[in-house]
C-alpha cells in the first residue's frame, strides 16, 4: 500500500495548482454520496460506464436509502453509488471505499458507522456545512469530524456548493456533475466518453440541460486540476472480446427476449421491477408484452394461462411476492404447466429489507408448495448468467413441464459489470411446441414410463379436448377416485427431477480438487467468494470453492467432492445460528439454507457461515471467517 | 411499386395483420425444416442442435446428449412425403422470399382489378396448402393422392373458414377507371382486407356497394383510418382515393342500424362524365346509397329502441341527402 | 401473439359444411346433486354452442374451485378446472396468448364475489372479450353449508348458524360500478328460455360479458329463490332490442320493463332495485376498450427479433 501524506494543505482558489501523487493500483473503489435526491448515483452510473468503456474492470453497488425521501443531513438518509474498478475482470463488490466524495458529513458518517470505508480512505467532503449560519449544522459537522478523526482517514473538503453557484442557481441539480468532473480528473477518465455518456443520460431533456451539465463537469475536473494532490491510476486493459454492461435486472430482461419469450406478468416489486421497466420500453417491438396484474397471485395466473395456452410466459418477483403465488405455482406444477418464475431476492422475512441483498428465500423457492410439488430452481451466479439462464429456464420448462424458478437477487439486479456481449442464436428461440395432429385417444399426459415426460396438448388441437384439473388425476386427467393413482402421478411429476439430474455433472472446483476446507456457495456470492478463495490460497491455506447453479435437482456428484475436504463450509447471505450463541447447540442450531441441503443430500456434516448484513459479503470478510474455520491440524 | 408512399403508409398501417401471417408462414417453415433436418441428421448434428437450444447457462452443465435423446424423434417419412415436404418448403421458401411484395398487388392497364385480387389471394392460398402439406408429412399422414393438390395455387372459393380468417391484408394499385367493387364483393369473408390505392379519376364512391352489416368499409383520401382496417375483426375494404372523392367510414361494431355504423366526413358532387365503365347515373346512385345509410331516423323507434338522436334535419349526412335527391330531380319526399 | 399457434386453425381446419350438434359438446356425465341448478345451466350451454357452432377444440371453460367449478368436466371442449377463485387470471393469460380461443369462464359466488372477488372487478375493468358466468347459489355447497357474501341477510349456514350477519353483496351493482364494465346481466336457471338467450347474447357481445345466474342448490339454500320461483310476479323481465327480448315468456312473466341497455344510469338503478328479480340485459357497450385488443402487437419472426436484441445490445456495448 503506497503512503498517502498524513497532513493535507486545504487546498484554496484556483490558481494555487499542486503537483499530485500518482498511485498506482491494481484496484480502487470509489463511491459518491448524497442526501436522496442530489443525483449521486446517476453520477456513480456514468462513472461506472465510462470506466468499463475505458478497459477496466468494474462492479458497481448501488447505496440505497431506508426510506423513500428521507430527511436531509441524516446518516440514515445516505444515498449513492459505490464503483470498484480494477485493472482486471472484477467480480464483486470488494471490501471497503478507499476514495469517498460526499455531499454532506453526514452521510459520510454513515458510511463510516458502517465500516464501509477503508481506514487510509480519501475522503472528499463539502465544506459549506461547516460555515453553514445554523449553529446545530455547525455543531453537527464539527462532531462528524471528531467521529471521523479516529481512523486514518485523509479528509479534503471541497466548497462544491461555492463552486457550482458560479454556473447555477440550484445547486442542488449540478453539483452530482460538478463531483463527476472532480473524479474524472482523480481517476484520469476519458472526457469524451463521458460527454457522450452525460448526452445519453439527458437524451429525452434539451440541449441547454445538456449544455449545462457539461460545464459542471468540466468546472469539476478542473478545480480537481488545481486543488486536489492525488491522482489514482487505474490502468485499463483493452478486452479482446466485444463487451456490454449492464445490471442483472437489464440481463434477464434481455435474456428473456433472447429466450424468445414472449409474455411477462408482474406486479410492482423491489428489487424486481426493474426488469419490468426495460421490458415495458422494449418488448412491444419485439411482439412481446408486459402485463402488470392486479396483484402477485394474478400475474402468476396470467403467466399460467399464456404458457397453458402457448409459448410460455414467466413472471418477476421477490419474497413476498413468492409468498403469494405459491398456490398457483402447486397448480401449475400438478397439471404441469411450465412456467419461468424470476425471484429477485432481497432481505426478508415479511417485508424485510425490499431495497438489500440476501438469499433467504432458497428454502421458500425449494418448498413453494403445499404438498409434494416438484420443480426446477436454478441460480445464475454472475450478471452475465442473468441473461443466459432465462434461454436455459425456459428450454427446461417446456421440456421437463414444470416450473423452473430462477433465484436471483438485490445485488446482482443493481450491481452493473462489463461482461462478453452475448451472441443471441435464433436456436434459442425455437418453438419446441408440437403442432402437429393430436392422434385420436391421446390421453393428456403420457407419461413415459421411465421419465414421467409427456407431450403437451394445446388448445386449438382437434383430439386433444381434455380438461386440465389441479385435483389429482391420471393420464387422462380424470379426477383420482381410486386409489394408487396418486402415487403413480406423484411418482411421475417426481420423476422429472430425477432425469434432470441425470442430465448434470459434477460442478467443477475453484481451485485443487482436495484440501482442508471446501467453501460452497451459490447465486450473487461467487465473485467473493472466489477472490477470498484466491486470497486464503495466497497465504498458504488448503482452500478451495465450488459454486452451485442447480438447486432443485440438486447437482451430482457432490459426496465424493466433499469427501476430499477435511472440512465443507457454505458461505451464504442468510441467518444461521452461530454455535455457542445461548442456548444454541449443535444439535437445534438453524443452519444455512445450502448447509441444510447439502447435509441431507449427502450425509456430509456440512458446516456454514452465513449473514444478513443487508449487503453483499466483502471477500475480506470471507476470508477472516474460512481463517477461523479452518480445521485443526491444517496447514498454517 | 412498394415505394408510393401510399402503399407504404398502408403497408405500416396493416403492419400486425400482415406480422401475424408472415410469423405463420415463419412457423411452418421452421417445423418443416426441422423435420427434414432430422431426416437427414446424424446424431452429432442432432446433439448440437439440443445442445443450442440449452442457450449458454445450460450448456455448459446439461450433457446434449443425453438432453437430445429426451427428445421427442421425428417418424420416419417416405421418400414420396419428403418430395411433397420439399416441394412445399419451396413454396414457402418463395413465400418468404417476396416479402413485403406478398402483400401488394397491381392492376396494370387492360388487366382487371377482380382478377388481380384473385390471384394475389390464389398465390397466399398457396401457403395454406404448403403448411397443410407440411403438417401431414410430419404426422406421417401424407397421401399423395388425396393431398397432391394442395401443393397448387388456391383460389379464394376453396380456402377454409380458417383460411380464410387468417388471410393477410392485400393492397392493390389501381387506376381509377378500373376500380369496380363488384370485383371485390365476393372477398367479403372472414378476415380478408383489401386495400386499393387509387390513381386518378375514379368515381367518387366506389366503396358504397360494399357496405354491409358485418364489412368494415373505408374511403379515405389522407389515409387516415388504415390503422382500423388492421385492427377491425372482420373482412375489410378500404381505398385511398385521389382528392375529392367521398370519404367515410363504416364501422359494423359501432351500432346495429346503418346511421349508426356509417360516418361520412364529406360527399362531392356526382361527376357529369362517365368514368370508365360507370355512368353518371351509377356513381350518383352510389352517392345517394351513401347518404341514405347514413341518414339518421326522424322518428324515435318505440320504447326499447336504440338511443336514437333528438329530431330535426340538422344532421349533416341529411343535408346532403336532400341536396343530392335535388340534384336528381326527385326532392320533395323529405 | 404465440407466433406458432397461430398456425393451429390452418393445421386443423374447420371443414365449410361440418355442424356440430349438441352431443358434440357432450363431456362426463354430470355429477352435481340432482335438482341442481347447475344442470340446467349445461343444457343452457350446450345448447349455445351448438347453436354458434363454435368447434369445441378452439372452445375453452375455466372454472375454479366449487360445485359450479367441476362444469368444464361435463363438456367436450378444452376446460380449465383451475384453484378457487384464480380463474379469471388464468382466463386473461389464455385469451393475451390466444385470442382466438372463445372463453367461458364459470365461476361460484364464492369464487367470484370472495376469494376471488379482486380479480373479478380487475376482469371487468380489462374487457377481455369472453363469457364470465356467476353461478350464484348464495351459499357454499362443496364444502357443506357456508354462508358466501351473496347468501341473503338471516340466512343460516354452519359457520353462521344465527343467519348471516351482514345484508348480501350484490353482484350486478358491485358490476356496474366498475369503469370500462361493458355488459351485465341478470338470470335465472329456472326459466331456460331466458337463460339461454342471455347466454347468447353474453357470446355475442365484444367484450367481457357478466352474467350473473340466479342458480338454485337444493341442498343448502333451496329458500333463497324460492319466492321468485314461485311466483312470477316477483320476476321483471328487461327487454330491449340490444338486450334480451323472448316474447313467449311474457305470457307468464307479466313484469316487463323497457330497459336500454345503452343508459348506465338506469342500470344502476335497476340493479338496486329490490322490488322484483329483474332478467336480463342490464348494460351492454361494445365500444369499450378491450384489453386483447389494446394489448395486441406484432409478432416478430425470430431473424427480425435478432436484428432487434443486436441493436438493443448496441445500447450496453462498451
């Protein structure tokens, strides 16, 4: 880590230009905050994209406030946008800020408070709160400087406001530019390409608005210039493949388009309706609809109805949404109706946390249903798997007629990374709906006798008049009034998953195939979890990872693996008892949602650390959690 | 031709009617293909094809093979069916091939527009016949035969209700004089619309003989109300017609009683010469057909009737009936 | 929307001279107690479909859950036995995919008035163009004896032995006051003309058309129509030419009433008035807004969809 000076000159006045420290770095994270309102993430957005254009590897977080339109100048009011950019692939969210630039102190203490910010942090902070003529503002700031004052970090302030008033009357709509225009200048970004991306940002607003905000920026970039000492180098490194950046929410619309679906039903939801909002600008062009439901359980109806009727049609939501279709979800799984359920999860239970990450609802998605209802659930681990699980969910859903669930979750829908432009193939789309004549005594599910598949009759087809009913029923969906009929339709449904898994191998190892520890995880965790691995590797330990994207069938092959491991421990962002809580024992210690799986499916006395921090897991974290774990006698 | 603008604006205006055939079309041809891929596929090529359909996330965890072998196979065909089954992939081929140009149509000078309209709808029944074939070669129940002659044009009076409700949109160029709408009559049937796009002097209602209770029916001179001929459910006639002609539009959901259905936005005066084949007489008499229809009742039908507007001879459409019978010297009965 | 099943009624042609008869329609043999209005309600049906000649394989019936939900069983077409009180979502999804499928939609009052009672006023704001059938008993019968929000006020059930507490929900107001509702009506299984000719001009109609169906159980609420039944003088018939006009009924039905369809107003006020059971054509607009229609696009063939997902990838491209 290069040294930054101790004590910083205030730098003043324009004309006053230092001579700055060039650090060099492999990695940075950067992150803009503000009252809700002031524009920091639209700020973080074009700094995170440009990066990305720029070469460098980026994983972007967005810093969500607790309430809608929170007070100004309260830590609890903190909104903005978090960049990690690095010279290589980036896969998460990484551990603390090293350079925060901050509209007010006070969100900068939440940052703070919250351990988000790297002890030797640079931080940018507006000034004018601490000449502000409210004696209490005064006060306020003087005590954040006092809190702020027991780590190392390194404060500059800076008379934004002062600044941007030369330009503006409000403030308030500038300074986000005017901030952008100062780490432009830190970071050393191409100007140009944030011209063009500001251009893009205000596309629908006139040209005067356009012309405005470039001013801001550029009055940014050169106060930076004259009064800031630090320049951060980052290098970019030109990928030899096209890429394209995006959020997972932006992936899984696109993917879904890709997949050629062509009816999505949603209700309102965080952290899901994004992917509703680029579909509702897009899909109509592309011969698709949204269709917003009167609630949850209808727009699962809707989408059971088209699949029923067609192609088949999916559905978005999140826990609480998940909560209430798992009726019409039992319904579509008994008359095997596919369907793609997306469930962007965020933190729970009830309410919980809509706007936070977690991975809580693997049990819900698992279980569903009352009664034994089999289906598929699969977890894309990158963005980029975002948009390429939907053609996989929807392929697997017309073949295997059930409902495949995609678990996705809040930090991979508002994370944004570069990733390999995908190269959509018209295979993708293909109908695999079977047009042609219904021979005369085709029962409504032929279950093959070793697979329990069978064809799908449509409406529409002469011979196949059935009447589909979600009470039990045999082949020819005659209501079960004997009895073994049950059995032998619940072993069919059943069936299905079984030859799915036939269908998988074993996932590969992140690292050696055998050592001391074993870390399993699954979903938005990858990124760090790899990078703790590569970090626990680097200082000697015998650890290594595997990653799960097939939940239900669960992937084969998995005892042998962990019986090359000294010790298995999942990595998960939900609630876990720890052992030695009160009264926690290991016998009723609520495990990990995977740990719980994974020790049923295969014996293995599978250990976990789990948490529900309300944000993605930081590889340091990981890393000091594995440390602890390590079994006694292993290497170090 | 496809670059009048008049046609373009139709063809725009029509654009889902006509998407909706041409993913039809689409469809066929892609089952077909499949089909005789799987004819000739070796098993290697059959595993590349699941395993693209997998998409990336799946592929790269899903073993094709296996995945492939879950899949329903594909009869064996016959060698006369899979002759039929190319034969038909040809038309469809050719189908696709023409693209926009399917759907539009021109009546060049000596040529008659019913004639013109007919093949146009002969060459698209074609299709219906081709995807049949298609259909019946991959359930293995292709008799040459018996179905032989669906692999030929088909005139409009053979094709199906279902055909003939999924009938795309055909636009048609046509001079004025040979615009004649007992030509057109008989396509009055399930989904089918035309449209003539129309140039020079033509008479100035020729669209009037069409109307009935169950036909859209449209004159326009802007274009304007092309986009309902697309969304009407139900056959369809519209022409754009050079300025000056009458222009109105009969819309069947709008009412049970003709004045109900029929608003008419302007009506010229009957033209003093004949115009190709029709007489003063008869383009006056297509004129006075309009105003009638559209002329609301005086008199408030008896308890149950339709909400009927308030009495007086103040509606537009009346005014102009009553100046068109004195025109033809048989005023008075008002 | 569904760009291969677009293909189906070419593939499956109906052939010009066919005709179906009524037997054509004819599912299992019909289950419900007997004496119960549900079976004159079939025959209705049957009778209806054969009367349109709609081809029982593009003919669809989606129930729920209750006595009146096992109706698609008892028919020859395709039927949707769906879960209680979820079959107009079900209904919609169908009719977005495939609007060229004709949709009946049965439903009891408990399924359309309770459980599913949100969906029900949703439906008839969207105006999808099918049948919606209220098969109003005012009681719950599958599951013995539970009062529904129809069941009349004093009426008693098991799970309110005392009678029902509160005055019943009625259906046709809670209808009509729904903005962009486009055709309600009113019969009864006990006089089949009417029936029937309700149904058909529900069929006919373009857009969501609710009928609410006086229906008899025999079981649990046989006192509830028994007045009406009995008496035909309790019954007015709303007759108009927009509506429903079945003159031999007015020989015993002396109660007729010119009604216009086409006037909200008085429709409101005939649907509160308690004087007598009114029949018939409450409120018919086909010129509303439907749903399918507002919702239609173009399809796109999957090379222009390529094109299309290249540009928009254009927009991520770094």
């Amino acid at each position: 880590m290069p040294m930054l000076t101790d004590t910083v000159e205030a730098p003043t006045g324009a004309a006053s230009r230092v001579r700055p420290t060039v650090l060099k770095k492999r990695e940075h994270t950067v992150e803009i905050v503000s009252d809700s309102g002031e524009g920091a993430q639209r700020c973080g957005q074009i700094f995170g994209a440009v990066s990305a254009k720029m070469g460098n590897g980026v994983w972007t977080v967005e810093i969500i406030p607790a309430e809608i339109q929170p007070p100004a100048r309260i830590p609890e009011g903190a909104s903005g946008y978090r960049i990690r950019v690095g010279t290589g692939p980036v896969t998460n969210w990484g551990d603390a800020t090293n350079l925060a630039l901050a509209f007010n102190e006070q969100v900068l203490l939440a940052r703070h408070r919250l351990n988000a910010l790297a002890d030797d942090a640079i931080l940018l902070v507006e000034d004018k709160w601490a000449t502000h003529e409210d004696a209490d503002i005064r006060a306020a700031w003087v005590a954040a400087m006092e809190e702020l004052s027991t780590r190392h970090y390194r404060i500059i302030p800076v008379p934004m406001e002062v600044e941007c008033l030369r330009l503006v009357d409000n403030p308030r709509k500038g300074k986000n530019m005017f901030a952008l225009g100062m780490l432009a200048r830190i970071y050393g970004r191409d100007t140009d390409r944030i011209k063009d991306q500001i251009a893009f940002t205000f596309r629908k607003k006139s040209e005067d608005v356009y012309k405005t905000n470039v001013e801001l920026f550029e009055r940014g970039f050169a106060w930076a210039e004259h009064n800031v000492d630090v320049r951060i180098d980052v290098a970019p490194q030109q990928s030899a493949d096209a890429l394209v950046v995006m959020n997972g929410n932006e992936a899984i619309a696109l993917g879904a388009i890709a997949s050629g679906m062509d009816l999505c039903a949603m209700y309102p939801i965080t952290p899901a309706t994004s992917v509703s909002h680029l579909l509702s600008e897009v899909f109509e062009k592309f011969g698709g609809i949204v269709h917003q439901a009167e609630d949850e359980i209808a727009a699962c109806g809707v989408a059971i109805g088209a699949s029923y009727a067609g192609k088949v049609a999916f559905t978005v939501t999140s826990g609480p949404g998940l909560a209430l279709k798992t009726e019409f979800l039992g319904a579509a799984i008994m008359t095997e109706i596919p369907l793609v359920l997306v469930d962007v999860q965020r933190g729970g239970p009830s309410t919980g946390l809509p706007t936070k990450v977690e991975q809580s609802d693997l049990w819900a998605a698992l279980y569903a249903s009352p009664g034994d209802a089999p289906h598929i659930v699969i977890a894309p681990a990158t963005i980029e798997e975002c948009f390429h699980v939907m053609v996989t969910a929807r392929r697997l859903a017309e073949t295997f007629r059930t409902v495949v669930m995609v678990l996705s979750d809040a930090n991979l829908a508002t994370g944004m990374t570069p990733f390999k432009r995908p190269a959509p193939d018209a295979a993708w789309q293909a109908a695999p709906l079977d047009l042609s004549a219904v021979p005369e005594g085709t029962k409504a599910y032929q279950w093959d006798a070793q697979t329990g598949l069978s064809r799908r009759i449509l409406p529409g087809q002469a011979n196949g008049m059935y009447t589909l009913t979600t009470l039990s029923h045999d082949e020819g969906s005659k209501v079960a009034y004997s009895s073994g009929v049950h059995q032998r339709s619940s072993a069919a449904r059943s069936r299905k998953l079984a030859v799915l898994q036939s269908l998988l191998s074993p996932p590969p190892v992140y690292g050696e195939a055998s050592g001391d520890l074993l870390v399993v995880g699954w979903g938005s965790t990858k990124g760090a979890i790899e990078e703790a691995v590569d970090r626990l590797r680097a200082d000697g330990l015998k650890v290594s990872s595997l990653h799960l994207r097939f939940l239900s069938p669960m992937e084969p092959g998995l005892k042998p693996i962990f019986q090359k491991f000294k010790k298995v421990v999942t990595v998960e962002l939900n609630y876990s008892d720890e052992v030695g809580d009160p009264y926690v024992t290991d016998e009723n210690r609520r495990r990990g949602q995977l740990a719980w799986l994974l020790r049923a499916s295969t014996l293995v006395d599978v250990d976990c650390w789990t948490r529900v921090p309300g944000e993605p897991l930081r590889p340091g974290s990981i890393v000091d959690a594995i440390k602890d774990r390590m079994p006694k006698g292993g290497a170090k | 031709m496809q670059s009048d603008p008049r046609v373009q604006q139709a063809l725009a205006a029509l654009d889902r009617p006509i998407a909706e055939f041409r993913a039809l079309l689409e469809g066929a041809l892609r089952q077909a293909e499949l089909f005789l891929a799987e004819q000739q596929a070796d098993e290697p090529a059959r595993v590349a094809r699941a395993a693209a359909t997998l998409g990336q996330f799946g592929a790269a965890r899903i073993d094709a093979t296996r995945f492939a072998a879950l899949q329903p196979g594909a009869s064996r065909a016959d060698k006369t069916s899979l002759d039929a089954l190319r034969r038909a992939l040809d038309v469809l081929h050719q189908m696709h091939a023409r693209g926009d140009g399917l759907f539009v149509a021109e009546v060049v000078e000596g040529a008659k527009l019913g004639a013109v309209v007919e093949s146009a709808l002969s060459f698209i029944g074609w299709a219906f016949g081709a995807i049949i074939v298609t259909d019946l070669v991959r359930g293995g129940r292709y008799v040459p035969a018996e179905h032989e002659s669906l692999l030929d044009p088909l005139g409009f009076g053979g094709w199906s209700r279902s055909e003939r409700r999924a009938a795309p949109p055909v636009i048609v160029r046509v001079a004025g004089h040979a615009v004649r709408a007992t030509d057109l009559a008989s396509y009055a049937d399930g989904h089918v619309k035309l449209v003539l796009i129309v140039d020079g002097a033509c008479a100035p209602a020729p669209l009037a003989r069409l109307i009935t209770p169950g036909t859209f029916v449209l004159q326009t001179t802007d274009g304007a109300g092309l986009d309902r001929v697309a969304r009407f459910d139900g056959p369809a006639f519209a022409a754009v017609l050079p300025p000056g002609a009458a222009t109105f539009v009969h819309d069947p959901v709008l009412g049970r009683e003709p004045w109900q259905r029929l608003t008419v936005t302007h009506i010229p005066e009957a033209p003093k010469k004949a115009i190709g084949a029709m007489s003063t007489w008869q383009m006056l008499e297509e004129l006075k057909q309009l105003a009638d229809l559209a002329r609301t009742p005086f008199v408030v039908p008896a308890a149950g009737g339709a909400g009927a507007p308030a009495m007086g001879a103040s509606d537009a459409a009346d005014r102009i009936a009553s100046w068109l019978l004195a025109q033809s010297g048989l005023g008075g009965t008002t | 929307m569904t760009i291969t099943c677009g293909l189906l009624p070419v593939l499956e042609p109906e052939e010009q001279d066919h005709s179906y008869e009524m037997s054509d329609y004819e599912g299992a043999r019909a289950r419900w107690c007997p004496g119960c209005g549900d079976h004159s309600i079939l025959a209705a049906v049957q009778k209806l479909l054969a009367a349109e000649q709609l081809p029982p394989e593009r003919t669809m019936f989606v129930s729920g859950i209750g006595c009146s939900s096992r109706f698609p069983h008892y028919l020859k077409t395709y039927g949707f036995h769906g879960i209680h009180g979820r079959a107009l979502p079900v209904a919609t999804g169908i009719k977005l995919n495939r609007p060229d499928l004709d949709i009946f939609v049965v439903m009891g009052d408990g399924d359309c008035t309770s459980i599913g009672a949100g969906h029900w006023i949703h439906a008839l704001r969207y105006n999808l163009d099918i049948v919606v059938m209220l098969l109003d008993n005012g009681i719950y019968g599958l599951t013995k004896n539970q009062t529904s929000p129809t069941t009349p006020q004093g009426h008693p059930s098991n799970t309110q032995p005392h009678g029902s507490w509160l005055p019943s929900l009625n259906p046709l107001s809670t209808a009509l006051g729904v903005t962009n509702a486009s055709f309600v009506a009113q019969t009864a299984e006990w006089v089949p003309a009417h029936l029937y000719a309700t149904l058909r001009a529900a069929r006919r109609h373009k857009g969501l058309s609710f009928v609410r169906i006086l229906q008899r159980c025999p079981v649990y609420s046989s006192a509830v129509y028994m007045k009406a039944v009995q008496d035909p003088n309790r019954i007015a018939l709303l007759v108009h030419d927009d509506g429903v006009v079945v003159p031999e009924l007015e020989k015993v039905y002396k109660n007729v009433v010119a009604h216009d369809p086409h006037d909200l107003a008085a429709a409101r006020r005939v649907a509160d008035n308690m004087d007598h059971v009114h029949l018939g054509v409450l409120f018919a607009d086909p010129s509303r807004p439907r749903y399918e229609d507002l919702r239609r696009v173009a399809p796109r063939t999957a090379e222009e969809r390529l094109t299309l997902l290249e540009a928009e990838l254009d927009r991520y491209a770094v």
